[in-house]
C-alpha cells in the first residue's frame, strides 16, 4: 500500500474530511403551473425564504396569506416550532451529504403526525426539491395530507418584485398531484 492510500485511509476513519454543508439560503417560490383561485382570486404561489448562518436553518413560509417561522439546528439538536395549521412541532435537523433531513413530531388533536422532509438543490441551485412523507398515528387527521409529495420551488431572483411566473413542476410516480399545505 502506497504512504498516500494509508494517509487517505487513516484520514478516512478518523472522520478528517469535513461534510460540507449546502447553503440552501434565498428566497423560493412554490412552482405549480397555474396559480391557484380560492374564491373568484388568484392566491400568490407560497413562499419560502431561507437564511443559513452555520449551522443553523430559519425558514419562512408564507402561504395563503399566512406566514410562519420554523428554525432548524443542523447538528440534529431539537428545536421547537409550529407546523401548518399551527400545532406544536418537535424537530431534528441534520445534514447527509447533500441532503437536509428533517424529522418531525406533530401533536395535532388525536393524533400524533410524523414528518420527514429531505431537501435536495438542483446542480444549478436553481431549484429546491423538498420530499415529504407524513404518517399519523390516527388515520383521521382533519385537514392534513398523508402520504407523500413533492414540493419544488424555484429560486426567485434578488430584486424580483411580488409578481412570479409559474416554473418547472416535476411529479414522480406514485407522488399525489393536489397541491398540500407546506409542513
């Protein structure tokens, strides 16, 4: 064995390469091909805002009007936040290679939500790609979606005023097609 394949091994088990963390800072706009109508009016597709210092993750969404702030420790430390709906949200965050893990525990009425999201960054960091599974403890969970979707948002340019158009929308198989509330 050559000097520098057992320098790279011994770096190796000792954990000596550092896992860098993907910046997944910006401002996003949920990308559906046609803006939902509630009511006669065309809504604003939702957004997520992103600030990333170190190891912590603040996100923003705003939705229907409404806006929300969930703040992740990416060291897998729990924080708390509210969910959609506002129900009580335990969360550990963590990052595995280029992926954000996010593991949920909902307390709704009832019931007991648990969340996993993955966020992912397209090569060109152009698109955020966030994977949701949810699954409750009750199969009656009033007004929140189980199973699994696909929620991609398209970074919004700096300066860019309120008006957005639709992007890429991408569905894998088995994915649902209605659009649910963001987590």
């Amino acid at each position: 064995m050559s000097s520098n394949a057992a320098i790279v091994l011994v770096l190796l088990s000792l954990g000596g390469f550092a896992q860098e963390i993907p910046n997944f800072s910006g401002t996003w706009v949920l990308a559906w091909p046609e803006p939902e109508v509630r009511h006669g009016r065309k809504l604003s597709p939702a957004e997520l805002r992103v600030v990333q210092n170190g190891r912590t993750l603040r996100a923003t969404y705003t939705e229907h009007g409404k806006t929300r702030t969930s703040i992740y420790y990416l060291d897998g430390t729990e924080s708390k936040n509210l969910a959609a709906g506002g129900a009580p949200s335990k969360d550990m965050a963590r990052v595995k290679y280029a992926t954000l893990l996010i593991e949920s525990t909902v307390q709704v009425p009832k019931a007991t939500l648990q969340m996993e999201q993955k966020w992912q960054l397209s090569a060109d960091s152009r698109h955020l790609v966030v994977q949701i599974t949810a699954n409750a403890t009750s199969a009656a969970v009033a007004g929140f979606p189980l199973g699994s979707w696909e929620n991609v948002y398209n970074r919004k340019p700096a300066g860019e005023g309120k008006s957005q158009k639709a992007g890429v929308r991408s569905q894998k198989s088995g994915v649902k097609t209605t659009p649910p509330p963001s987590p």
